[in-house]
C-alpha cells in the first residue's frame, strides 16, 4: 500500500457489458492491454490498491454484476492521481476504444467516494454506491468526475464496511507482489 498523510482515499467503481466473452478473437487486443495497463496504474503515482481474483493478476474473471459484466475496483490517494492515471496514460488508449469491446452504458457506470485510508472496499461496497449514485444522482456519498466532492464534503459518509471473514477477503481482493495493484 501506497503510504498516505491523507485521512482519506478515493475508491472507484467501474463496470463494463461485455460485447463478447473475454476469449473472443475480437476481445484479443483488450486482454492483451490488460497487464501493461494495470501494471501502469500500479507504478502510477498516487495508486494504493485493487481488486484482483484470487490466484490471477486482474478481476476480469470475478462477474458479481452480472455473467456479461466485469468490474474495475481501485483505491487512490487523490482524485487528481485517478484522473491522471484515467486520462493522461496509457489506459486512455483503452478509454478510446472502448465501444470495440463493451456496450454503451444507458445508466450510470462509473462511482467515487471516499473510504478511510486504509480500508480496501468490497465488491458489495461498490456495487451499493453505484446503486446509490444511479438511484439519486451524484452526492457526497456517491459521485463522478463530473460532480465531484471533497472528502471534507463527505466526511459524514466515509465509513468502512464491516470487516470480512479471512476467507472472504482472500476471495474479495489481493495485492499484487509489490504490495500495489489497479485495474483497466
């Protein structure tokens, strides 16, 4: 973990409709964009942590929104140093091409808030902040890039789940070897 003065990070949640399973020929140029593109975001400034499955090196294979749909869960210091890491690296190829590989999103797909340092969200965590985010538009609970809010703005809301049982939590995330990780 990325070692912070912050008091809190920003989690984020993305999730993305398959347009064809992952072992399509077609899906070929986004899985092989996988690993240099999370092993960017886990060097990248800023970066604290992922979610992984166990006993791989992303989360493509974990399907808790559906059979169709992945998620990207990550944690980072500021929202500036996600933005960067979102718009000005190499993941901006990916953002670009996109449409190639997932279906266009018709509700909200994409979440932020913040967590206390420290904490490692679950994939229910994050699946009931983009519900709230969908169901109420963007508020300090549950935002975007677009609206966004300050930790001092949502000081009331940052919580940490209830902690997991050992075996849940070796299920729900990893680090990877360096003690880092991100996802595309």
């Amino acid at each position: 973990m990325t070692s912070s003065a912050h008091a809190a990070h920003l989690a984020e949640l993305n999730v993305a409709t398959l347009r064809y399973p992952l072992d399509d020929p077609r899906m070929a140029p986004f899985v092989e964009m996988l690993d240099p593109v999370n092993a960017a975001a886990d060097g990248a400034p800023g970066f604290v942590w992922r979610l992984v499955e166990e006993g791989t090196a992303d989360a493509t294979g974990l399907r808790p929104a559906g059979e169709d749909v992945i998620v990207n869960l990550t944690v980072w210091e500021t929202q500036e140093a996600l933005w960067d890491f979102t718009y000005r690296s190499g993941h901006l190829e990916v953002m670009r091409q996109r449409r190639e590989w997932f279906e266009r999103h018709i509700e909200a797909h994409m979440v932020l808030w913040w967590v206390p340092a420290g904490h490692h969200p679950t994939v229910d965590e994050a699946l009931e902040r983009l519900a709230d985010l969908r169901a109420h538009g963007p508020s300090p609970r549950a935002f975007t890039f677009a609206s966004p809010y300050t930790a001092a703005d949502a000081a009331q809301h940052i919580q940490a789940a209830p902690p997991l049982h050992p075996e849940q939590a070796a299920r729900s995330s990893r680090r990877t070897p360096a003690g880092d990780a991100a996802a595309v």
